[in-house]
C-alpha cells in the first residue's frame, strides 16, 4: 500500500510525500487496508474524514487525507485498477472546527529554554535561537548554507541575485538527507540579521571546519547538514542545568 501510496504522488515534493504517506498510514489504511480498491465507496471516505475530525486534527489535516484517498483513487483508476466515481470527490463540505491555539513563547521561556538543548556539533540551541529570532524552520535552517549569509554591511551577490546587508537569503531546505527547493514560493525571502543572531553566526563560522559558500552553517562532523535525529536524541540527554544564556 505505502508503495502504491508514494506511485500516486509522484510530483510532489518529498516533505509533502512523506506528510501525505503517514496520513495514509494513520488514517486511510486503517479504515480501507483490507479491501480492494475497486470496491471503496464513498461511505469508506466519509468514515475515514470522520474519525480524523473526531480525534480533533484540524480541518486542514481532514483536507489532506481526502487528498490523498482522491489521489490514490485517481491513481487506481489510470492502472485499470478501479472504475467509477472517485469516492473522495463525493464527499460534502469539511466543516471547520477549532483546534488548539498556538502561542509563542515568551522571553522568559525562551532563556529558560535555550539552556537545555545542547550547542556545537549539534548546534540545536543555536537552531532554536535563529526559529525564535527569524520563524525559520528545521529544514531551512539544515539547507542554510555560508553563501547565503551576508554578515557584512555591503550588499552580496548571490546566485543573480543580491541580499541585503545583515540578512539571510533563504533559497531552499534539508529534508531527511535530500536537498530541496522551498515548499511554495512565498518561502523564499530576505530575512533580518539581530545582533544575537550575527553574533552566533561569527562565532559558528570561527570554529567550524566547513566554511565554503556552499558548506551548511549548521554542519555535522562530515560536512553534511545536521541530523535532526542526532539532534533530537542529544537534546533529550543535555542537562537541564546548563550555563544561563541572556537575550539582549
């Protein structure tokens, strides 16, 4: 299933693959693993949209799994492996429902924070300062490479292109060991330099080993991106009692 899953979307990019395969996984094939798929109905998606709203995921993850059931209904259809009606187009409108407010942390949280996790070679507190000082997230932080950073206070080529002085050019990510180009294309943007941030960008670059323009700014002892798994695993055992970092 999860191969004839992935067949199903071949164009998408491998962050979105990997998001829509889990949904398939957790909500789909449970509900429809068992038959063939010449016999799903619409009554098997409506059962399958119903749970994840009942289990209270967001109406955007209902959307997403009715993608996927449509996609792979399509896909059925194009191999002569189903016929009729696509079942996940015969469903209503999804009915938006709340889900739980996100809030973001304040600065007593964040210097509380930053000293749990721990720094070089696994550079996850200085991820989590740039998350909180520019809304980056965890692929586009592992894609940053030194040419994409202009800590100088000239303007600097880059690609055709120029970045302003003190910015950040964000222009693609690092996915599970693949680099990508953004999501969408409002991902791509200029993003400010603090002084915190320029800072930790100096003293990253005067002690790493990988300083080419196209190195990652965040690199692992081979050079490559860091492993956010590595990471998570690090994080779990860094002690709660590490020295204070003040944010200025």
């Amino acid at each position: 299933h999860a191969k004839f899953t992935s067949q199903a979307l071949p164009k998408l990019k491998k962050a979105t693959r990997v998001q829509y395969l889990n949904l398939w996984k957790n909500w789909i094939q449970p509900v429809v693993g068992h038959i063939r798929l010449f016999e799903l109905s619409p009554d098997h998606a409506e059962t399958i949209v119903g749970n994840v709203m009942a289990s209270g995921r967001s109406t955007a993850t209902a959307k997403h799994v009715r993608k996927v059931l449509s996609a792979v209904f399509s896909h059925a259809k194009r191999l002569q492996c189903a016929s009729g009606d696509n079942p996940a187009g015969l469903l209503g409108r999804i009915e938006t429902q709340p889900v739980r407010e996100i809030h973001s942390l304040t600065w007593d949280q964040c210097e509380r924070l930053l000293p749990s996790l721990p720094s070089a070679p696994f550079y996850a507190r200085e991820m989590a300062l740039l998350s909180i000082a520019t809304s980056m997230n965890a692929s586009e932080m592992r894609g940053l490479k030194w040419k994409h950073l202009n800590l100088t206070s000239e303007w600097s080529p880059l690609d055709g292109d120029v970045i302003p002085p003190l910015h950040i050019a964000v222009r693609d990510h690092y996915y599970q060991n693949e680099r990508g180009s953004l999501k969408t294309g409002k991902r791509k943007r200029f993003l400010p330099i603090s002084d915190i941030v320029l800072r930790m960008f100096l003293d990253i670059q005067s002690h790493s080993r990988f300083r080419n323009p196209d190195d990652p700014v965040f690199a692992s002892r081979n050079g490559t991106p860091v492993n956010e798994n590595n990471m998570a695993k690090r994080s779990e055992e860094h002690s709660l009692n590490s020295s204070h970092i003040t944010i200025s």
